[in-house]
C-alpha cells in the first residue's frame, strides 16, 4: 500500500484532529502518503481531496473540531453515490482509508468494502462512546467533562433557589454520557435509554426525597430516554408536584465542542496509530479500540450491531449516593 485516506464523519468530537495528526504521522512514518478527504462521504463523492503533509497536521492535536471538517451524507447511502467514491478514490489512486467516527461511519465503510473492496480501519470517534469494541471512544472523555462543568453550575443556581433541574445531556441512544455526570454531578435520579424507569418511580424519588428534607433536587436525563425528553418529564413531575420550581436545562452541542481533554488526545493518538498500522497489516473492515488497556480490532460488523452494555453498578451508585 503506498497511499492512504483519512476522514472524519458524523458528528464531530473532541480528539478527531488528535486522531488525525497521528494518522498522518504514523503514515509518512512508514514512509506512506495520506490525503485528507474533506467533509467525510460526502466530499469523497466530490473529490474534496487534499495532499497532508507533517505541517498539515501541526499544531492542531489540542484543537476541538475536525481540520477535515465532517458531514453525514445522503447521498452515500445510494449506490450512485458510492460508486462516485469510488471512482474519486481510483482517480487519486488511493488504496486505503482510515475512517474517524461512529456508528454511521462504520456502516458505510463495511458496505462500501463489501461492494468496492477498499480496505478500511475505523477509528472509534463520537462522544456518545456506544460502539462495542472499544471501552471509550475518542472525545467522550472530554464530552462528560464539559456536562459536568454545566452541571456543576446549575447545581449553585439549583441550590440557591430550591429547584429542581432536569438537564439534558446527549449520547443519542445510549446514556453513556448520563451516567457519569449524575454520580459525578451528585444527581438524584438519571434516566437513560438502557434501563427504562417510569414518571411515576421519578416522582416517587422525588417525594421521598422531599420528605427528608431535600430543597434542591439534579435529575439527568440522556436525550434517548424513552419516557420522553427533559421537557416533557418536567412537565410531567411538574402535574403531579405542583409545589417544585422545576427548571430545564439542555446542554445541547457546547458537548461536541472544546479542546479535547489529556484522556482523549492519548486515546486518540494511540488509536490513530493502530488504524493506520493495522491497514498496513493487511487488516481490512475493522475498528481499533481499546478494551480492558489493550488494543484490540473489532469487524465493523459487530462495533455497529452488538450493544454496549451499561455498567448496572454505576446506576446502584446514583441510587445510593442520592440517599
Ligand atoms: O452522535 C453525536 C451526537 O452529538 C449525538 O449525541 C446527538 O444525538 C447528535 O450527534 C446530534 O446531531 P446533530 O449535530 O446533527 O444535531
């Protein structure tokens, strides 16, 4: 292999451009070219494509965002469109490609493989850190930091006041990010996708709470829960305690933004390492991950459709520290 690709695709996180240095790096290391494609499937479908060299990528490691820029194409998901990036690919004879993001990612690279044979190494980039095969993914670390700083200011205001916050964190389908900031934001209650608990076990916790005492009250609620998002619970906890001053709050993207923390940009320069030395090992329709400190190469196929699962211990912590 003498030429490689690297994009970013999906939604941008903290690390990518960590991630990206070290590809580009660990490729001219091994005396490879690497080109950038710009704006992920989509700018490979328009030959958005640009020569990086070692100054590309300096000084950009500490950076939030993505140098690449990044996109999520519809047009990719039709054959036309992957045959246009394929044929964009031959043009800039590239034979290899490196793909930073998450699960849309990595469904597009394992079809595209199947039906072109362009051999692809996934790096695990998304801040909702729900791929199987890696136990963190490049800017999640960062993602709950910045939750947690939010949180930690609405619990003054929260204090002050004796309200109830409900706050909104992302993570899609998974309550990966909701986790870590209830037990670190000394929350109530967290409600995410993988462990489902009634309006009427929220309001109950909270009457309880209530009784001891309580004045100020943190609820988390990850994006995908399926009773609903923070709005519509408050409203809901609001009916049946009229007396709360229940406010919302959504966090929104100030998550996907920022300089990556130190977590991160080590994850990512490990990972982007293993992407590109994996490639050159003839790997070919998996992702580099690390589980349990070791790196590990998981099919595309199993990162996208096996669950991660929730660590049970941590919701039994928020149980037991809102005591
Ligand atoms: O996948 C990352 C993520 O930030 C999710 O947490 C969130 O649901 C989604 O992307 C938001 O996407 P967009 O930036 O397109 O609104």
């Amino acid at each position: 292999m003498k030429r490689i690709g690297v994009f970013t695709s999906g939604g941008d996180a903290p690390g990518m451009n960590a991630a990206v240095r070290a590809v580009v790096r660990t490729a001219l290391y091994h005396g490879i070219e690497v080109y950038g494609i710009m704006r992920g499937y989509s700018g490979m479908i328009k030959g958005e494509i640009v020569k990086l060299d070692s100054t590309s990528v300096a000084n950009i490691v500490q950076r939030g965002g993505t140098i690449l820029k990044s996109a999520r194409s519809q047009r990719f998901t039709t054959k036309e469109g992957r045959q246009e990036a394929f044929d964009q690919l031959v043009n800039h004879r590239i034979e290899g490609l490196v793909a930073i993001g998450g699960n849309g990612t990595f469904t597009g690279a394992e079809l595209f493989e199947r039906e072109f044979g362009i051999p692809t190494v996934g790096a695990p980039g998304t801040i909702d850190n729900d791929l199987y095969g890696t136990d963190y993914t490049i800017g999640y670390d960062t993602a709950v930091n910045t939750a947690l700083d939010a949180i930690d200011k609405i619990r003054d205001t929260a204090d002050s006041h004796d309200r109830a916050f409900f706050v909104e964190v992302m993570g899609r389908d998974s309550g990966y990010i909701a986790i870590p900031c209830a037990i670190g934001g000394g929350a109530e209650i967290v409600l995410v996708p993988e462990q489902v608990q009634s309006i009427d076990t929220v309001i109950e916790t909270l009457q309880v709470a209530r009784k001891r005492q309580k004045s100020s009250f943190l609820i988390i609620v990850a994006e995908g829960d399926e009773e609903g998002n923070a709005t519509t619970i408050a409203a809901k906890v609001k009916e049946a305690i009229p007396e709360m001053d229940a406010r919302v709050t959504v966090i929104g993207h100030i998550q996907r933004g920022g300089a990556p923390s130190a977590a991160d940009r080590l994850l990512a320069s490990q990972i982007g390492i293993a992407a590109v030395e994996g490639l050159l090992n003839g790997m070919r329709n998996v992702m580099a991950g690390i589980v349990d400190r070791k790196l590990v190469y998981t099919p595309f196929q199993e990162c996208i459709s096996r669950k991660k699962m929730i660590n049970q211990g941590f919701m039994r912590m928020v149980e037991i520290l809102s005591v």
